[in-house]
C-alpha cells in the first residue's frame, strides 16, 4: 500500500540533476517508481549499458518504492541478462514480461521475484485481450501493468500496480478530464467557452478543487501556461486526485508518469492541497 502518498513514476533519462533534488527534497511526500527509459533512448537511437543504470540506481540520493530492469525492446533474451547483470549488482529489478514472449519466460520471472511488470500493452491491437489472458496466469500473483489504466479492467483484476502515462494529454489541445468520485470523470472541452456550466461542475470546481468555475469562461486558462493556467491547475488536481482515490479503494498503487521538474512541482502542489480530503 501507498500510505497515502503521491506516487510517481520517472524514466532514469529525465532524471537529472533538478530532479534528483526535488525528489530528494521531497521523499517524505513521495512514492517513487523509476523507470529505466529503455523505449525513450531506443527511439532515440541511444543506448544505455548495465552498468551506467546500476551506478545510476546505487548513487540515488533517495530510496525508491521500486526500478524496473533494464529491458531491451524486441530482445526478450537480452533483456533477462540484463536482469540477471543487474542481479549480480546486489540489486533488485522489477522485471518485465513484455506482450509476445513465450509464457514459460513469466514463469521464470516469477521464480526469481515475486513481482513483475507487464509491457506492451500501451496503442498495442488486442491489448485488452492480452490483458485478459495474462491475468489468468498471473492470478493473484504481484503484477504492475505498464500504461494501461482501463478502469474496467484495473476494478477487476486489482493489479497490485500500475502507471499511467497520458493522464495530462488534455493539456495538449485543451480538454479537461475532471475528476468526481467513485470513478466518474467529466470530460470539459474548449465549447464551455459559450456554454452554461453544468451545476455539478460548477460545484466540484469550487468545493473539491477550491477554485472559481467562471475562470473557465476565459480563453486564457484554457492553455498550458506552468502554475497560471486552470486547465493546467485542474488537470493535476484531478489526476492526483482520482490516484489517491483509486489507491484507497482499491488498493492498487496507481503511479502518474512525469517528465520533468516542473510537472514535479505542478503534481506535489496539487498533492499537498487535496490529500487530507481524501
């Protein structure tokens, strides 16, 4: 269980030297969840050794909730000795199973830790399906579902984790995901501009995220400007929000991916004004 705190998910590429001492800074608030950034740097045609992600890990100035290993897209067998390298470095990787390798590799992976991630799952065809099917192998085994959120699915099966990666798409074309409770969201486009706002909104703007409902009535705070913005200031509130909602209910540990330091800020802040009125 996450007790409470924010939980956050960072890829090792972003983490640098701002980043490193938010999270320092800030631990007592946060659960952190380190990514190893394999996807970022192969689309970027850069590499990451072994070695580089375990000096990495053992130099953090913090102790992580978890890091996942080391994989290597579309090497399955490079990515188990990438495992098993980082093993031999006294740590100890969340492993991932990633979509189209062979079950007898979950097992495996099972043998040697009692928890393991599920990749592949995220603009994947059939993804659900695979979902479904995997779960039937895992059971009640400790698993965390990397980018798929379906809340459906996340009700059913109660992964013992996951992470979600587009939760601030919104703020891209301005499209507000608010969040209500027990699950329900309002999805608030730019159109309120010339629209009367519904009275529940109007209410959850003002009683639950402590702001003015007419601000949605300026096309100014319909863009992603850092701290000024309400699509900015809402979105955050409503994603954290709706993670220590689903948290405590469910008691899956529900993580947001961010990128850098100013979403750092962005997210604790809308953390600190709402986590008691969980």
């Amino acid at each position: 269980m996450s007790n409470n705190k924010l939980n956050i998910l960072i890829a090792y590429p972003y983490l640098k030297k701002e980043e490193l001492l938010f999270l320092k800074k800030n631990s007592k608030h946060i659960n952190i969840l380190i990514d190893s950034g394999a996807f970022t740097a192969w689309k970027q045609g850069l590499k990451i050794t072994t070695d580089e992600y375990a000096d990495f890990i053992e130099s953090l100035p913090f102790t992580p909730w978890g890091y996942f290993t080391l994989d290597k897209i579309g090497d399955p067998e490079g990515s188990y000795i990438n495992y098993k390298e980082l093993k031999k470095r006294k740590l100890n990787p969340i492993p991932i199973f990633t979509r189209g390798e062979k079950l007898e590799m979950l097992e495996q992976y099972y043998k040697e830790s009692d928890f393991i991630a599920i990749g592949g799952l995220v603009g994947t065809k059939g993804n659900r399906g695979f979902v479904n099917g995997i779960m039937k192998e895992i059971k009640n085994r400790k698993v965390h579902w990397l980018g798929f959120t379906s809340q459906d699915f996340l009700l059913n099966y109660k992964p013992y984790s996951c992470d979600s990666s587009g939760w601030a798409s919104g703020l891209l074309y301005g499209q507000l995901k608010l969040y209500d409770s027990a699950g329900k969201h309002h999805i608030i486009n730019r159109s309120v501009l010339q629209k009367k706002i519904s009275p529940r909104i109007s209410w959850l703007i003002q009683n639950i995220y402590n702001a003015n409902p007419e601000r949605l009535k300026n096309k100014d705070e319909w863009v992603n400007k850092m701290g000024k913005s309400l699509l900015r200031e809402l979105t955050f509130k409503s994603s954290v929000r709706y993670q220590l909602d689903i948290t405590k209910k469910t008691g899956i540990n529900y993580f947001l991916a961010i990128a850098n330091v100013g979403d750092l800020n962005s997210t604790l802040d809308a953390y600190l004004s709402i986590k008691d009125n969980i």
